[in-house]
C-alpha cells in the first residue's frame, strides 16, 4: 500500500513563507508603484492596469511628490491611493484583476483561478451581436500570462528565505498507515498489504526499518511475536513494521523548493504545476472538467478557451503520467497537507479520490482560532466533496475529525 501526500499553499504557509494569494498582491500593488516611480513618460501601461497623467508630466514626478507630502504612506497605500484618483487620473483597470482586488484576504490561489474561469465563460458565451468593443478572451488570457510573470517574480524571492524543516511534518508523512484510517470498502487490499509484509523475507523488513528511520529493535520483535501468535499476542493495532506504506509520493502544487526539506531515498516528488527554478514549466489556470459549462467551453471553435485549462497543459510534461502510473500501481492512502481541495484542481482530485486504489483520505486541518478552538475542517471537507460524484463512497473514504489533527500547531 502506498501513500499519496497532496501538497498545496498551505504547506508553504506552515514554513513561514508569504505565499499566500494576498501575500501576493500585497506585493504586485508596491511593485506597480516602483513601476510608476521609474515612468519617466505620463503614462504606464501593462496588461493589469493603465495609469495615465493626462498633464505632460512624468508620472515619475508625480508619486515622488505623493511621497515627499506623506513620509508614512506605504507604496501599498499610494497604489490604492492612485487607483481610486480618477480626478487627477485616468485609470484603466482590466476586469480580471478588477476581480481579482475584491476581498483579497479572504481569497485563496482557487479564488484568482475562478476569476478568470468565470470570466473565461462569460465571454465564450456571450451575445455575439454585442461582441463589438468588448473584452475578448485573447485580452483575458494576456492577462493571465501578465500575472503569471509577476507571480514567478514574486515567488523566486520568496524562494531565496532559509527555512527548516518541520519534524512533526515529516513524521505524519512517513509515519505508519493506522487501520482505523482504511475506508471499509478498502479493508480487503489493507489486510492483504498487511499479509505481505508479515511474509516479507528476513532482510526486507529491517531494511525498510531504515528507510523510515525507526531505530528501536523492539519494533522487528514486535512483528515476530505477531507472526508466532497474530490473535492475541499484540494488542491494538498491527505490529509498526508491517503498516509502514510501500511508497510514497509528494504531490506537490506548489512552485516552490518546500518539499525538498522532506524528500528522502524512497520519495517520489511530483510537482504537477511546474517549478519556480523553470517558469516554463509553470501551469497556471483552470481545471474542472466536472462544470456543466466545461463541455460547451470545449466544444467552441475558439482554441484560445482552452489555452489555461490544467489538464490540457499537463501533457507538455510527463509529471501527470508519473502520478497516474502511482495511483495505479496498488492501493494508497491520500494525505492532505495544506491544499485546499477547490474547484481549480477538481479535474486532477476527482481522478485520485474516486480511484479504485484510493483507501482512505485523511485531511490535516488548520487552527483558524485557538482561543475559540476553531479550525477548517468542515470546510475542507466541503471542498473535498465537490472533487466526488458519489457522495457515498467521500462519506466512506475521508477520515473523520476524531482521527486527524492540524498540520501544524501554532
């Protein structure tokens, strides 16, 4: 049995790096003002946003003035402060990242994705009798390839901060499968990994006895003294050794290096939207094949619909067939460690979670307030529900609340 670790924002958040979508624009509105304070012309223009000065001065000029009468305002602060001045100046903002500027901390990566997904639609299936002098969506797709730019900046200085790895994080990852995690419809394939292992050669189990780094001797008598007597000589869960999984696999959605602190000899990292280190590599879009809308989308004779749709630009790699060729392999535990489970990736889940070998999907959670002993999991279990077609069979596969635990305790 093996064991498939999803990895997304939240992983990176849990290491200290400001990754976060608001993190992000945060950073976009002061880099856009940098812009705007090298602007020797009256007029600034990117895919985003278009600020003009209709006096011929340099806009340049114009924020060192800003920020020569208000020593305390932040480039954060002169951005909003900019756009909301149409008396002074003419502002063009496209609706993308019009969008995308509502509600920006509660938001999540998801949240940028469905943004351009609904715009995407809306202008696919418009009245084209109205289409004279509208947004097209080769202007949208501009606009997210503009924002991907600035995001792969962004994210290469993020990569540059040191951090450390987390033990408690690299133990739940390699940690043993626990019975009580098994859905009922996988207990079949769990006891017969079990009988593998039980009869496994002498030399394997001490090998993999040092893969997981278990150093205690106590552990292979464990598994000895089961094997003599399996109905009453161990009490509670089957001996550690034996519930070891097979193998396992970073699935990571992240651009970053985080995982990197957690890969060892038997580790198989994937990361299915690109890395930071190749921007070419980087897949940043849309994927839900599952929306009622998706098969008209894909049935219009405009191929630009489909240019950031994930499952497309998954075959430029060979990273989805290494995942599939997991998954179908054996029988695998699904661990959840900081990725929201939206819509944007419900093409790629609903493949993993409703798999034949899918046993068990155990999510870890985050602390929204201690003080209150509030957490996410009913959302994220929420999330997790829209990836099935067969709600019987989530209500079987993802562990209850009682057995699992945040990824990280603050």
């Amino acid at each position: 049995m093996n064991r498939l670790v999803l990895i997304g924002n939240g992983f990176d958040l849990a290491h200290g790096l400001k990754t976060s979508y608001a993190d992000f624009i945060h950073w976009y509105k002061a880099h856009r003002v940098e812009m705007l304070g090298e602007e020797h012309s009256n007029i600034s223009k990117e895919p985003l946003c278009t600020i003009e000065l209709p006096k011929q001065q340099a806009l340049s000029t114009y924020v060192s003035n800003i920020f020569w009468a208000n020593h305390d305002l932040t480039h954060e602060d002169l951005f909003d402060y900019i756009v909301q001045n149409t008396t002074e100046l003419n502002i063009s903002i496209s609706p993308l990242f019009e969008r995308i500027l509502i509600g920006v901390d509660s938001k999540t990566w998801g949240g940028i994705e469905q943004d351009y997904y609904d715009l995407l639609k809306e202008y696919a299936f418009r009245d084209p009798n109205v289409n004279q002098g509208q947004p097209s969506i080769k202007a949208l797709n501009q606009q997210l390839r503009y924002l991907q730019e600035k995001l792969v900046e962004y994210l290469q200085e993020v990569n540059k901060q040191e951090i450390t790895k987390n033990t408690n994080i690299w133990s739940e990852i390699y940690a043993p499968i626990k019975t009580e995690d098994i859905a009922v419809s996988g207990k079949k394939q769990w006891i017969e990994h079990i009988d593998y292992w039980l009869n496994a050669g002498r030399k394997d189990l001490p090998l993999r006895k040092e893969q997981f780094g278990i150093i205690p001797d106590g552990y292979l008598d464990d598994v000895n003294s089961y094997k003599e007597n399996p109905t009453s000589s161990f009490i509670g869960d089957y001996p550690l050794l034996l519930r070891l999984p097979h193998r396992v696999m970073l699935l990571d959605f992240n651009y970053t290096n985080t995982c990197n602190l957690y890969n060892n000899h038997i580790t198989e990292h994937v990361q299915i939207h690109g890395n930071i280190d190749d921007p070419q590599s980087i897949i940043f879009g849309y994927g839900d094949e599952l929306d009622d809308k998706f098969k008209e989308l894909k049935a219009h004779k405009n191929n630009a619909c489909l240019s950031h749709v994930k499952s497309i630009r998954y075959l430029e790699a060979s990273n989805y067939r290494q995942m599939l060729s997991f998954i179908e392999s054996e029988p695998f535990q699904v661990l959840i460690m900081g990725h929201s489970c939206g819509n944007s990736d419900r093409t790629l889940l609903n493949t993993i979670f409703e798999h034949p070998n899918c046993v068990s999907i155990k999510p870890y959670y985050y602390i929204t307030d201690k003080k209150k002993n509030t957490d996410n999991y009913i959302e994220l279990v929420q999330h997790i529900s829209r990836n099935f077609n067969d709600m019987k069979l989530m209500r079987d596969r993802v562990v209850n609340k009682t057995q699992c635990e945040p990824l990280v305790e603050d």
